[in-house]
C-alpha cells in the first residue's frame, strides 16, 4: 500500500468510527505526567464523559476541572500547551496513541468511539519535558536560527518591487511555508536524538523541518542572499548528510509538507555549493 493510499485508508476508517461513535459514553484518558524538569514519570488515568465533537483538549479542560483518578483519587491538574486550537500554531503537540500529532485536531469519536475504550497521552520525548505534557521546543527554533531560516532585510525602509516569480514556484514555496514549527517530523526522525541537556542542542542533527525552511529560503527573492551560509551551515556536522533517508518525517507531518523532496533538494544544494568553494579556493 503506498503512502497516499494508507492515508485515505485511515481517513476512511477514521470516519467510520466516527459515525458508529456510541453517545453519552464515558472514555479512558491513561496520561504520562510529570511533575517538573528531571523529575520521574507516572502514568494516571482519568474517566471523562464525551460529548459530540469533543477533542483531546476539551478533554483535558474537562480533567482540570474535575482532577480525580479512575481510581478516586484526587491529583493535579494535568498540564499542557496549546495556542491556535486550529492545527495552525503546534503548541499542542503530543504523542496520542502512539502517534505524534496535535490534540486540538483529535476527535475522540475518531479515536476512541465507544464505552470505556482508552486513549493515552505522552509528552513528546525529543524535547525536554516542561510538566505533564508541556514540552520546551526551543531546541526546534534554535534549530532554525541555525540555517538563518529569514529574509534579510536592511531597515523597514520600502525596498520596491520584489523579483517576479510565477504561480508555480509560488506554489512551490507555499507548500514549503505551511510548517508551523510543531516537531511531529522531529518526534518520528531516529536522528533527531532525545536531549535533555540544552547545551548539546548545537550538535545534534538540525531536523528536517529545518533543511525544508532552508529550501523555502533559498528560494525566496530576497531570502537566497544567504543562501551560501545555509548551505555552510548544513553542509557540516548535524547537517543534512546526517539524514538517514528512514522518511518518518514526512509520514507525520500534518501539514503534507514534501520534507523528503527538500531533503533532496538541499543536499544536492550543499554538494554543488561544495564543488564551487573548491574551485574557487575557499575550502
Ligand atoms: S528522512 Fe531524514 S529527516 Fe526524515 S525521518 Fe528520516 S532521517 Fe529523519
Ligand atoms: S515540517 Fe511538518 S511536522 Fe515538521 S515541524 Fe513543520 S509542520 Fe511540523
Ligand atoms: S493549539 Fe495550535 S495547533 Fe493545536
């Protein structure tokens, strides 16, 4: 089965499940908590009554109002990120049944459609974990200050007119800005190695989410005046060679963005970028 075809088989069973989804069920949240940096995991499980159209994060509201576990207990209020609640911002990413995705997108009567069935939540595990389910993503933006993942500009003076671009290099590139920096691609990548420690961030593999902002860049008008030092940038160690072609990242990413194709790209980019600092005697 190829990739597309395993997506609209899961979109189909998706929506199967949604419409035999039982009403007035009550569902099982098992949640991996954590109270603080360093501090150890526990998992707990609460009983939470659906309503139609509920998601993960109403979910969550319902348990910070009513903290008691399955088992009577009374707890902490589970914690974690979100911002947008429309798959736009990837504040509210975590892993959901095994899945890295966004919370606010997740409809339990996908997930979970009748009486009792279980639904578990982690934090993802590349990131340091904040508490509970709040991760610290800085390791991804930093990631991004790494390939200069901007358009320069000098002063906020009018600069005139833009390079003409056509509809089909527009589309190009849109398809390429629709990362909202979320880490589902990073999550799923085995290269993208768990650090808890920041200050390793700087020696660990960039992630594909950066090598595809870098091609978004590289192919700007304004934005390609930099693009010999991203290429210097992810032509060294933690770079794109350091990719292992294993192609999770764009299995995960919510927003279809074609992450192996600018893997690809950007790594024939730092080979010809090579060649010519040879010849001209740079390297
Ligand atoms: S293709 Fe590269 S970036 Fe994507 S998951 Fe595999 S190793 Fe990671
Ligand atoms: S490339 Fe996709 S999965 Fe990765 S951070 Fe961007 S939107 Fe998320
Ligand atoms: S809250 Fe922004 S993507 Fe979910």
């Amino acid at each position: 089965m190829s990739d597309a075809e395993a997506h609209a088989y899961d979109a189909d069973m998706r929506r199967a499940n949604r419409r035999k989804a039982v009403d007035g069920r009550s569902v099982i949240f098992k949640i991996k908590r954590c109270d603080g940096p360093g501090k150890p995991s526990r998992w707990e499980s609460f009983k939470v009554p659906v309503e139609e159209g509920a998601n993960v994060i109403s979910s969550l509201k319902w348990i910070a109002a009513n903290p008691v576990t399955t088992e009577g207990s009374k707890t902490t209020p589970v914690v974690w990120d979100s911002g947008c609640l429309e798959e736009v911002c990837g504040a509210c990413t975590m892993v959901i049944n095994g899945r890295v995705r966004q919370s606010c997108s997740c409809l339990i009567d996908e997930y979970a459609p009748l009486e009792g069935d279980v639904i578990t939540l982690e934090p993802m595990s590349k990131f340091p974990v904040i508490r509970d389910l709040w991760v610290d993503r800085d390791r991804l933006f930093s990631a991004l200050t790494r390939v200069k993942a901007w358009v320069p500009i000098d002063g906020t003076y009018n600069m005139g007119a833009g390079p003409k671009e056509s509809p089909e290099h527009q589309q190009m590139r849109y398809a390429l800005s629709e990362c909202m920096s979320c880490g589902c691609c990073l999550e799923a990548c085995p290269q993208y190695t768990k650090v808890e420690d920041e200050e390793k961030w700087d020696t660990s593999f960039v992630g594909a989410h950066a090598i595809s902002q870098a091609r978004l860049f590289n192919e700007h008008g304004t934005g390609k005046q930099l693009k010999g030092e991203r290429y210097d940038a992810l032509s060294g160690p933690g770079g794109v060679s350091d990719c292992g072609n294993a192609q999770n990242c764009v299995k995960v990413c919510p927003k279809g963005i074609p992450l192996t194709e600018s893997i690809g790209a950007v790594g024939r980019g730092t080979t010809i970028h090579a060649i010519k600092q040879f010849f001209q005697g740079k390297k």
